[in-house]
C-alpha cells in the first residue's frame, strides 16, 4: 500500500512538471477529450496546482457573497 502512495505521488509530480516544462517552453500537448485526441496549446494547459488554487479561490468567492447575502 504504501509503495503504491509513493510510486503514485511520484507519477504525479512528474506529470506536474512535464507540464509545467510544456507550458513554459510553449509547446502545445495532446489530450483525450470525449474519446478523442486533441492538441491543446500552452496558454490552455492548467497545472494540477492551479486548479486547486482556482478552485479555492472560487470557493472563497462563493462564499464571501454568501456571507454577504446573510448580512445583506
């Protein structure tokens, strides 16, 4: 189990930084999207990071308005 944990954190970092290189050098990456290959071009690549710092951030957003609706 544990080697499973670490051979798993060490996969994703490798696709976090492949993906990081990718989008700093401007190359573009192919994805599967509905069953189907597609290129995607750097400006669109999202590091797995960034999605949680997009989604926190999201998160704080919703609930500030919501905080602001009680107080309203």
């Amino acid at each position: 189990m544990e080697d499973e944990r670490v051979i798993g954190a060490a996969l994703r970092a490798g696709v976090r930084e492949a993906l990081r290189a990718h989008k700093k050098a401007g190359n573009w990456i192919v994805v599967c999207e509905n069953g189907k290959f597609v290129w995607l071009p750097p400006e669109k690549i999202v590091i797995p990071e960034e999605l949680r710092r997009r989604a926190k951030k999201a998160k704080n957003v919703e609930n500030s308005r919501k905080l602001e609706d009680l107080r309203g």
